[in-house]
C-alpha cells in the first residue's frame, strides 16, 4: 500500500489521478518485463481463397525463432532513455549455432542495463520492476546456499552448473549438450555474522573437502558447545538442514 499511494492511476480515457506527496517521498513507476517468441512458420491457416486456387506446400515444423524481452510502464511506455539513443529491449536468437540458449544471466544482464538507463534518465522517481514467475526469473547464485543433495560426511564436492566460455555464454560438447562444471559452495553465516566455512581450510588433512553441518539421519541428535550455560538436545530431521536448539528446556 505504502508504493500504491505513490503511483499513478490511469483511468479508461488516458488521464491519471493526482498523486499527494510528502515532501520526502518521490513517485513511484512501475515496468513490466515479458518476452514473446516469434517463429519463422507461424502464420494463419485459414482464410478466403478462390474455389479453383490450388494449395501451396507449407514448411513444418516452427521454423527459426526470435525472441523480444523487453519492459514498458505505463506512464513512459518502452523503456529508453532520454534522446533514444539507449533502449532496454533485448533480441535473442536462440538456437545452438546461434545465440544459445536465454539464462539467468542474460537476463542479469538485461535488468542491469534497464537500472542503468533509469538511474541517469530518470533519477526523480523510484523504480519497481515486476516479472513473471518464469524459471529465468527464479534462478539463485550457482554457489548459493542450499540443504539440496549436499553429502553426507567429508568428501570432494561441488555445486554442478554451466560452464561458461570467455565471452560469458555456454560451452557446448561435440554432442551439443550444454558442459557443467561444480564449484564451492558459498560459506554460511552464524546468527552474529561470522563465517561458517563449509570446506575444510588450507593446513588441514581434508584441505578443501565439503564438510556436512548437522545430523544426517532421522533421531539423531545434536548439541551447540559454543552456547552458554545448559543447551537441551533436541531431535533433527534428516540432512540436517532444520535444527532447534535452546538454553530452556522445551515447553
């Protein structure tokens, strides 16, 4: 409610309603983000042709595509800058002997620029991007946290994710399948900020293997040793991951 109050509300004849500010607050623009995909064989089948026209073969299958991202808000529609010269929209030729396939980080790319253009174009207002729920748009860090398939015990592990060439796209194999490569998992944070590192530090005997935090299987249970005074052991699910410890007894 607190950005609705400060945004502009367009009516069915075009015109907006006023918008009362305080003298610390700024208005509130909204731009939507889609992308729609447009192939090469993707036309009307049907319409009025003369009774003795013959039919012409038609190609299968879709044909080449070519996706259009882009945003537009409602109050200055595409978004661009200024004199035009700089424009948020996106063309994608996907395919593999083309521009590959649309990741996270192309659209990482993309938001980037659209927070570029309206930072210098239009620093008055503040910004809200809105997305859908595409898979694209719900991708995490490929080295974020996460209980998913993580080991039990110490052993060598990483997180599997795309292998990326020097120009930042897929690396394909002779068969056309995408490459992986695993990287580290980020470290953990305690409640007070410091790290919890989840590999073994250099100078150790398992320097650089994944150690599991927790318990790792149902029942077992697991006690805090940094905690002051008596901390009641309590039951863990598996991996780990969900764990309640407290200085109380439990009510």
């Amino acid at each position: 409610m607190a950005l609705q109050a400060r945004m502009r509300r367009w009516m069915s004849d075009g015109l907006t309603s006023e918008i009362n500010l305080e003298p610390h607050e700024r208005p509130v623009e909204v731009w939507l983000q889609d992308e729609v995909t447009f192939y090469a064989n993707d036309r009307r089948h049907s319409g009025w042709y003369h009774l003795n026209a013959g039919s012409d073969p038609r190609p299968k299958g879709e044909g080449i595509s070519i996706m259009i991202s882009n945003f537009i808000s409602a109050d200055r529609g595409w978004c661009r800058s200024r004199d035009g010269k700089e424009s948020a929209r996106v063309v994608f030729r996907a395919g593999k002997s083309l521009d590959g396939w649309y990741t996270s980080e192309d659209m990482l790319k993309q938001v980037t620029k659209v927070m570029d253009i309206l930072e210098n174009n239009y620093p008055e207002s503040d910004h809200v991007l809105v997305f859908d729920n595409a898979s694209t748009h719900l991708k995490r860090a490929d080295d974020a946290l996460s209980a998913w398939k993580t080991p039990k015990g110490i052993r060598e592990w990483g997180v599997e994710t795309t292998l990326l060439g020097e120009d930042g796209k897929p690396v394909h194999g002779r068969d056309g399948k995408v490459l992986k490569t695993k990287v580290p998992m980020q470290d953990g944070r305690f409640a007070d900020g410091r790290p919890q590192p989840l590999y073994f530090p250099p100078g150790h005997e398992h320097v650089g293997k994944f150690q599991r935090h927790g318990g790792d299987s149902v029942g077992e249970r697991v006690q805090c040793f940094e905690a002051e005074g008596p901390v009641h052991q309590v039951q863990v699910p598996r991996g780990g991951h969900s764990m309640l410890l407290s200085k109380n007894p439990l009510q």
